[in-house]
C-alpha cells in the first residue's frame, strides 16, 4: 500500500528536477547572408562611402545586426534594418556582419575592400605578333591579363599600349569595346588614397615610375572599376615594352586603394 501512495510523489520530484513542462530553450540565431559592398558618392557626388547591404538573418526574433571592420564593431542596426553606410573610411579591409540577440550572437559574414594586386607587361602595338599589346582586367577578381591586339578579344581588353607611347582606352581602337579612362596623379603608389572619380582622359603617355588612376567601364554605364597603377620599367630593346604593378578595386563604384 505504501508503495501505491509513494509513486506520485516520485513523479512530482522527478517533474521539479527535470522541469517537465518548461519551453524549450532559444534556438541558436542564424547568420545573415549576401553581404554585398558598394561605393556610395558623398554630398560632393564623390564615391568615397561604402555601402554594406545583406539578406536578413532567417532568424526572426534577434534585437539587430552588428557590423564590424578589422575585428573592432563600428555600428549597430535594428532588426529590420539590412544595410549601413561606411562615411568615408580611410583604410581598407575586411567588414564582417553579424546577427545578435541579447548576449547571443550569430556566427559573421564578411566581405573585404582590399583590392587584387598585381603586375603586368605590355609590348607596343608596332611590335611583332607574340608580343601582346592589350590588356584587360577580369571583372569581378580583379586579375589582370595581355591579349593580341585582335577584335576577337576586344570583350577582354581594356586598354593597349599605342604606338606613341601612351596607355590607351580600348574603345579608341573599337567604337564598342570597353570604355578606359587615365589619370595621372601626384601620389606614391601606396600612398594614393582615394582616386579621382572625374577628369579622365582617354589616353596618357606613359612615364617611367608615373602613378595613374585608372577607371574601366564595360557594359553597364553606371558601374566602374578603378585601378592604381605605377609604371616600374620601359624597355627599348628589342622593341619597346612596359612593365607595371597595379591594385584593383574589387568594389564596384568604390575608389579607396588603401
């Protein structure tokens, strides 16, 4: 009998240890997505903001978003919030975007303004064939490459070295090919900074350690790329070549190099 009366009470404790009935806990907050950056101009209608945009968390019940850049959190934005606009920064790097709730916080998305680096050669356009006088810049890596000054390449070219000694925009050979403008600019390559975003020309002579910016242009009218460029050699022999390194912008409409 005392067994009988003794087993609701074992239920009763085994429910105030184990807390049959309470909610379940909080799932784990889930990252935003598609952290995407863009120049954005300033009230001088110049691209030196970057614009951050992402997919909201599938997470419903966060407080906001955390941004941070170079490890350190520069902004907080509420829920339903999914963009916010670097003013001006100085520097490039990696941003990260992350979504919180209370002391929870989701893991980050990043994305990183630090343009490609790399270097080039050119032969002038007088030069025999298998000594490539185009070049072009992929679009979206950044990553340089030469080409035959062909019309079969023109979708890959950029510009070309013209026989007068000048970098040249691409659509001065091809009334349709890519659209390249030059600038030259009173800087050391790593200390450019932002390049200009107006007062491009379509040619410029080319000068042994001469920095330029460069701005390309392919099919969209509004989106452009802008390049830092310093010529490190100029060969005479046996024909006449280039040597250059340059950093690309990655971000389109942005014009900081770093």
């Amino acid at each position: 009998m005392r067994r009988k009366y003794m087993l609701p009470i074992v239920i009763a404790i085994l429910v105030l240890i184990f807390g049959y009935g309470c909610p379940p806990p909080e799932e784990s907050i889930e990252p935003p997505q598609n952290l995407v950056l863009e120049g954005a101009k300033n009230e001088d209608d110049l691209d030196v903001n970057l614009k951050l945009s992402w997919s909201p968390s599938p997470t419903e019940d966060i407080d906001g978003y955390k941004i941070y850049f170079k490890g350190a959190e520069i902004a907080e934005v509420d829920a339903d919030v999914t963009q916010w606009t670097h003013v001006a920064p100085t520097e490039v790097g990696t941003y990260r975007v992350t979504a919180y709730r209370g002391d929870e916080e989701s893991a980050a998305i990043e994305a990183s303004t630090e343009p490609y680096e790399g270097t080039g050669e050119l032969y002038i356009r007088a030069a025999p064939p298998g000594n490539d006088s185009g070049w072009g810049w992929n679009w979206d890596s950044g990553e340089g490459a030469s080409y035959p000054l062909r019309r079969e390449n023109k979708d890959y070219i950029d510009m070309y070295y013209e026989n007068d000694s000048t970098l040249t925009s691409a659509h001065i050979l091809w009334a349709d090919g890519n659209i390249t403008g030059f600038k030259v600019i009173d800087a050391t390559y790593e200390n450019v900074g932002n390049v200009p975003t107006f007062g491009y020309i379509s040619s410029e002579l080319v000068v042994l350690n001469q920095v330029y910016a460069i701005a390309i242009r392919k099919k969209n009218p509004d989106i452009w790329h802008y390049i830092k460029l310093k010529i490190t050699a100029v060969a005479s022999t046996p024909y006449e070549r280039i040597n250059f390194r340059y950093a690309y912008q990655r971000v389109i409409n942005f014009t900081l190099m770093d």
